[in-house]
C-alpha cells in the first residue's frame, strides 16, 4: 500500500504475514499490540542529469495505549532485500 507520496518521496507499507508478524510482534510489541507493518521509504533525488534512489525499511507496531514502536532494518540482509527491489524496479 502507498502511504505517502511527495515530490521526491514514496512511502510504502505492508501488513505482516503471520509468521513474521509473530516474531516480529515478540521482539517490539505484545499481545495487546497491532499485527507488525513493514514500511519502506524510497527519496529520490538527481545529481549530474542522473536520478538516485535511496531506501530505508523498518517495522512498526501500535501498542495498547497508542504509542508507535518502531525498530529499523538496517542488517546487510534488508540493505541486500532493498537493492533487489530497486533492481527489479529497473535500478542500474
């Protein structure tokens, strides 16, 4: 789902499947908290007549009170899982 879009910024998320939601529910929230979404953030920008990407992700989660949880994925493995995306997104 896109939840935001600017000029040079796309914000996207996904509803957890359940078995990573669970895991990632034990490790940021509890059982009175939100299934997890996975959001990732795509800015744009051009530098020399070329267009750059840049992409961040992360996992977020509501608790019962209303506050917001959210822990990044910045591992090797999401920053490879975030250029496969741009790579199929057509990304050089």
């Amino acid at each position: 789902m896109i939840e935001e879009v600017s000029d040079n910024l796309v914000v996207c998320s996904k509803v957890m499947d359940r078995t990573k939601a669970l895991f990632a529910q034990a490790l940021i929230g509890n059982s009175s908290s939100t299934r997890p979404i996975g959001k990732i953030r795509f800015v744009m920008y051009s530098e020399n007549s070329v267009v750059n990407v840049t992409a961040d992700q992360w996992i977020e989660t509501q608790m019962a009170l209303g506050q917001v949880r959210r822990v990044e994925l910045n591992s090797h493995a999401s920053q490879n899982a975030l250029q496969t995306i741009l790579d199929k997104l057509g990304a050089n």
